[in-house]
C-alpha cells in the first residue's frame, strides 16, 4: 500500500510540474503574440485592403470569439475604425443605422485589455455607457459572445437592478457596460469604486449623451476619469462640437465618417414615405394600418409613455388580429427585458414604442417603422427610421404628419439628405374606430382616464419642442382629438392655461423652446419651471432636461428655465414670489359657522331640491323637516332659513345648537346601550362554545343547554348587570385557559339623597 501511495504521489507531482511548464510556455507564446500585434498595428496602413477579420492585428481569442459568433467580414466602419483604434488614437466615428458600429468598438477595447493582461486585481480598464437600458443589455451580449475566449471579466450596470447586487461585483469587473444615471450612482454610493485605472471609455450614440438631457450627469462622470485614457465616439448622427469634444478631453481625434459622401443619410435598402393625417384620424390610420398588415413586424413610435399605454390598451381590447406589446421607459426593468426579446423572437407582432426603442437597437426582420408622432429633428427620424433595413436587407418606413408639420418637416429631412416620397392613403381600407374608443371611455375608468393623459402629455411634448416653425401647440385641433379618443369632453391642460395666463392669449404670444446656451446670453428674464412627461429613467431626454421657454411679446422677451439653476444675484424677487405664493396658500379653511352665514347670505332654502315637469318647467319641491332620529316630522311648514340670534342659544340654518346638543347626549347613552348588548350577546356565544369544548373534553353528559347558559349567566354577572368581583367567578379547571370577557362599563351615577345617607352611615358607624 505504501509503494501505491508514492506511486501517486509522484505522478501528482509530476502532473503539476508539467502544468507550470505549460502556463509559462502559454505566457511566453502570449508575450510574442502580443509584440507581433503591436508591430504589425503600427505598420498598419489605412489603405489596405481588409476582407476579413484576420488580415486585422487581433489576437487569437478575439478571431476565434468572431468566429463563435458569426463575425466574419468586416463591414465598412469597421475596417476603417478597427485599425485606427488599435493604434491608440481617439476615435469620432459615424456611420449609418446597422451599419455594425458596435464590434468597431468592441473590437478595440478587448484587445487593448489582453495587451496590458489585465486581470481582476487591476480593476476597471474600460467602460462603454448608452443612452438607454436596452442599448447597454444589447451591447453586452455582443461583448460576452467576441469575448468569451479571453479572461476579462465583464459587468452590466443599469438601472431597475439590484444596487447591493451589483456593488459586490463592480469592484472586480474589467469592463463596464452601463447608463449614464446608473454609473454615476455607484460612483457616489459604491465603497472603494474607483476609475483612476481607466484605459479606455466608449460613448454609445454619443450624439445623445452629450445632449442637454445628459449634460450634468455626464459632467461629473467625466471629472472622476482620468484624463489619460483612450475616447471612442460613435453614432450614426455624429457630433462635431467644440464645446463637446473640449468636455472629453479628447486628444487629436480622428473623424470616421464612412458614409459622409453618400447621396444619403439612410440605408440603400430603406423605402421612405410619409403621409399628412390630422390629428382626429391618426389612430383611425394607424388601427387600419396594422389590420392590413397583420403578417408583417411593425414597430410604431409615439411621443410620450401615456400615449403608449393608451394605444396598446385601446387597440388590445380591439383585437386587431397580430400581438401587441408596448415599451417604454415606466416599465419595470425585466418587464422591459422580456418584452424586448420576446419582440425579437418574433416574426408578426406590433411594437408601440417611445424614443427609448429608436437608437441602436438591432432588431431583427422589422418590415415597418411607422412614426405616428413627428420626431423632434431629422437626427431623431434617422435613428427610429433605422431599425428596420439592417446590414444589407430592406424596410419600409413611414412617417405620419400633421398639415402644420408637412412643409418644415420635409425641408428639414431634404437638407439630411433623406429622400421621401409622399402616398396617400386609400380611403376604402380606412375604417373608424371612434365608436368602440366611446364604448371603451364609458365602460372602462381606467381606459378613460389613459385617453385624457395621452391627451396632456402629447400636448406637452409639442409644447416643448425646440423647432416651432414644426411644432405649434396653438394649432392642435385638441377638442376633436379628444374625441377621436372616446372622450365626450377634452380634459384639462393646465400648463397652456398657465402659460396663457402669465404672457397673455395664445394667439398673441409665440412660446419658443430652446437650448438654454444660447438664449442665456440674450436676456435676463424671470424664470419659472416646466415640467416635461417623457421616460422617469437613467436614460434621459433633451425634452426632459433644462430648456429655456422663450415668450415673444411685443413689448419684451422673457426666459423661462424648465430646470432651474439658481443665481445668488437672481434669488431676493424669487424668494419674494415663492413667499407670496406660500402665504396664500396658508390661508385658513373656513369654518362651517362661516359657510352656513354665506348660504344664509345668499337665502338659499335648506332641505329643497328642483325637478322639471313634462313641460320642462323647473318645480320647487320641500322636504319634511328631520328629527334626531332620521325621521320627517309630519309638518307641512315651509322651511325657511333663520338668521343667526344674538342671544346665547344660537341657531344655524334654523337648527337650535343646544337642542341638538341634548339630543346627541341622548342619541349617545341609547347607542352605548345598544353596544353593550352587542357585546353581552357576543360573550355569550363565546361562553357556550367553551361548554361545548369542554363537555366534549371531559365527556360530561345529561346537562341541558339551558343550565349550562344559566350557570354561566350567575358566574358572569349580577341582576343589576354590573360586574361581579373576581372572588365569585367560578374557577377553571386545570389545564384550560382562561378568556378575559369583562366589560368596561361605566359606573351607574348615584343620586344626592343615595350619596348623603351613605356618607351619614359611614359616620355614625352604623
């Protein structure tokens, strides 16, 4: 047995000898692969011609991950963009919608880890923020399926997620797919999170985050970063701003814009149409859109989540014949994520969707994007237009006007070079829906009130939308909208009253929305809030963010700041108005005293109520007058309303207060009477069901109910009903618990002569 014992022993040792030689051989061969790549990028010519992955300077690991995957031509951003990346130098990519822009920086970030051999002890390396949750879910699965040969760690931090959860992890994690909201709350709330050791940061539609929407958030992202470290941008509506590029630090950029000579801004394979609709007839349109369509994918995007709602409920109930989903940023996080997939997985269904659903996303085998609500510029349309006509295939788009919007809208699509065509819509195959959305509104509260939301939130998101020359709010046509909807009456929109009442009629004023950078600069104007109704998600929207709300009036321009940034030379006349406000507020109720003076001031006649006859005359009909106990008196008298006495018995409404104050005492010794039967009935039950238990028990038999009730009465209480002390009740037997049924009734009051002659007897002894 010994010599087994050794015999394995060696061989152990022998096996881990040889697993030592084989990671030192494995380094070693890692080390030349590592100086052949960098030699080869830094020979690397831009004008080569690269037909497949491997003619790239890529390790190993990564070419057999693309190969896992399904990666294996470059697309035209990524020959371009891959080999500059590699290189080191910051990148500001463009390109069309599917045109594979997240591999060009994928690519480029696990290579640049592997290179240095970064492990989990040097922390976070890199880190790729989106716009939105789904865009950051999607850029993930692409990163583990063309990393999953390298030993990187990866994370993915967006909101609706356990925060706990992902604090473990963060500190460990390599590279970091994340949102802008999320990032910056473990930055602040995450223990020993730290970004010093960051290579590389990546900017997912960049266009988007650096917008307003994003500005403060991503400000103070970039003032925990290091300055030395490796920028991408990517979008298929790139920015060129100074000032933004100036926030990035970005050091000699290099711009790729593959498709910058195009004749277009959109895919080859994308047919683009558009047809004018007024506002009551858009869901009529789009229901009889969808049920001609039942056998294709239809993504449709609205303008806010009310609208969202709304439609999915209304058009469920309806059962077009095609499933339905909705997306949007309310939901919750896995309701998002399901709804998603299940949408990719399918082949005919209908998506109602809000911007959150329109950058990035690749979803596969979308026949039709219809834009049922005008986007707020030409770069919005690209993006929503884009998800259908992916790498190479073809699609079909088609946006829905109103009258005011055709002829701005279309000349600012001509001048992104988007060709569209307008069509018009066959009116045989345009059915009505009005009718059933009436039915709806009237049986169902909730489907109502979804219709008047819709209603005001789309009337916001007009509102404050920077271009007015496409959007004006005066022109919307909201009372027939509203009952387009199902809606007998429009609801009301009280941020139009508000602004109509603070700068005047609507038809006198332009209310202009507009970036806060360069309206700041014009005028120093009073300022007041706006508040938008766009997605409360880490995902933002320029809707939702600071805006200036500029109202020209013949006599002067006034600035209004939808996110207030306050100024310490501005803060005494805000303080006085929000004090004054305050003060009105705070003012006391008013009594009822009061309120009955003011209907007796106006001599209306109590206990009276006015019905029509078959003549439709109005008749007068008077009521009995009512007695303490609920019950007309049988009195003919017109009841007419008194005036207030002087005198101590004041009367209100022709009710004495002191005689009605009697008559509540009285009306309260008969209820706590009847409350104690109740209970005195309710401890008699309990009393009879523990005799049953314990005739059942003991097997005691030959005792009437009767007698047990009697006996229970005598242990109970006395004939004057008043609690007996504990001395005289009958004790239990042992074994059974005791039931506290005593009642707290209130001693009986002793008259004067009883109370005299007691104290009499006490006196004398007697």
């Amino acid at each position: 047995m010994a010599d087994v014992k050794e015999v394995r022993k060696l061989r152990w040792k022998k096996s881990e000898k040889y697993r030592r030689i084989r990671r030192k051989e494995s380094r070693t061969k890692e080390d030349e692969e590592i100086k052949e790549l960098e030699d080869r990028c830094r020979n690397l010519d831009g004008s080569a011609a690269l037909s497949k992955f491997s003619d790239l300077p890529l390790s190993q690991r990564t070419l057999q991950g693309l190969r896992g995957a399904g990666y294996l031509i470059p697309t035209e951003i990524q020959k371009a963009g891959i080999p500059v990346s590699l290189k080191g130098h910051d990148v500001l990519g463009a390109a069309k919608t599917g045109s594979g822009k997240t591999l060009a920086f994928l690519i480029p970030v696990i290579e640049a880890l592997w290179r240095q051999q970064w492990s989990s002890v040097d922390g976070l390396g890199a880190l790729i923020i989106s716009p939105t949750r789904e865009l950051a879910y999607q850029t993930f699965e692409v990163l583990c399926k063309i990393g999953c040969k390298h030993d990187l760690s990866a994370g993915l931090i967006i909101g609706g997620k356990d925060l706990k959860h992902e604090q473990e992890r963060i500190r460990r994690t390599n590279i970091v797919v994340c949102t802008p909201g999320r990032l910056l709350q473990h930055m602040d709330e995450t223990p020993n999170f730290s970004c010093n050791s960051l290579q590389v940061l990546v900017l997912d539609e960049a266009d988007r985050i650096l917008d307003l929407g994003f500005a403060a958030t991503l400000n103070a992202i970039i003032e925990n970063l290091p300055e030395e470290r490796q920028t991408m941008l990517y979008s298929a509506t790139q920015t060129r701003s100074i000032q933004d590029l100036a926030r990035l630090s970005l050091q000699d950029p290099e711009y790729i814009a593959v498709h910058e000579n195009s004749r277009t801004s959109t895919p080859k394979g994308l047919t683009q149409s558009y047809v004018v609709c007024e506002l009551s007839e858009k869901l009529d349109f789009l229901y009889s859109f969808i049920r001609n369509h039942i056998k294709s994918k239809i993504l449709v995007f609205v303008s806010s989540c009310k609208q969202v709602k709304f439609i999915y409920e209304s058009f469920r109930r309806l059962r077009p014949g095609i499933p339905l989903m909705a997306l949007y940023g309310k939901q919750k996080q896995l309701k998002r994520v399901a709804i998603y997939n299940d949408f990719c997985k399918k082949t005919e269904a209908v998506l109602f969707a809000t911007d959150i659903a329109a950058r990035g996303l690749d979803i596969p085998a979308v026949h039709w994007v219809v834009q049922l609500d005008c986007p707020e510029d030409a770069n919005t349309y690209i993006h929503r237009a884009g998800r259908t006509a992916r790498y190479q295939k073809n699609g079909q788009s088609l946006l829905v006007l109103l009258p005011s919007e055709e002829q701005e809208m279309i000349k600012a699509l001509e001048d992104k070079k988007i060709p569209i065509n307008r069509i018009r819509v066959n009116p045989q195959k345009l059915g009505s829906i009005r009718n059933k959305l009436e039915a709806f509104c009237a049986q169902d509260l909730e489907i109502k009130q979804w219709a008047q939301k819709s209603i005001v939130s789309y009337a916001r998101s007009v509102f404050l939308q920077s271009n007015k020359k496409i959007f004006d709010v005066n022109q919307l046509p909201l009372d027939e909208f509203a009952q387009s909807l199902g809606l007998p009456n429009p609801p009301r929109i009280r941020f139009l009253k508000k602004a109509e009442k603070r700068y005047g009629k609507q038809g006198d004023s332009k209310i202009d929305v507009t970036d806060s950078s360069s309206r700041l600069e014009q005028n120093n104007g009073s300022s007041d809030r706006e508040t938008g109704d766009e997605e409360s998600d880490d995902e933002g929207d320029p809707r939702n963010s600071a805006k200036v709300v500029n109202v020209t009036t013949p006599q002067d321009d006034l600035l209004v700041l939808k996110k207030r940034h306050f100024d310490f030379d501005l803060a005494p006349p805000l303080i006085e108005e929000e004090i004054s406000e305050k003060e009105k507020k705070s003012r006391k109720p008013k009594s009822k005293i009061a309120v009955a003076k003011k209907i007796l001031n106006k001599n209306v006649k109590i206990n009276t109520k006015i019905v029509f006859d078959d003549q439709g005359e109005p008749v007068t009909i008077e009521g009995a007058l009512l007695n303490h106990t609920g019950k007309p008196e049988s009195s003919n008298e017109t009841l007419e309303p008194v005036p207030l006495s002087e005198s101590h018995e004041r009367q209100v409404g022709g009710i004495s207060v002191a005689e009605s104050r009697d008559l509540m005492r009285e009306a309260d010794l008969i209820d706590r009477k009847v409350e104690r039967e109740r209970i005195r009935s309710k401890h008699k039950e309990q009393r009879k069901k523990i005799k049953k238990r314990r005739r059942k028990e003991q097997g005691v038999s030959g005792v009437s109910l009767a007698e047990d009730e009697e006996s229970a009465e005598e242990s109970f209480e006395s004939d004057e009903g008043t609690p007996l002390s504990p001395k005289k009740r009958k004790p239990l037997p042992r074994g059974e618990e005791s039931v506290d049924i005593s009642l707290d009734l209130a001693p009986q009051e002793a008259s004067l002569a009883e109370d005299e002659e007691l104290a009499l007897q006490l006196l004398t002894g007697s």
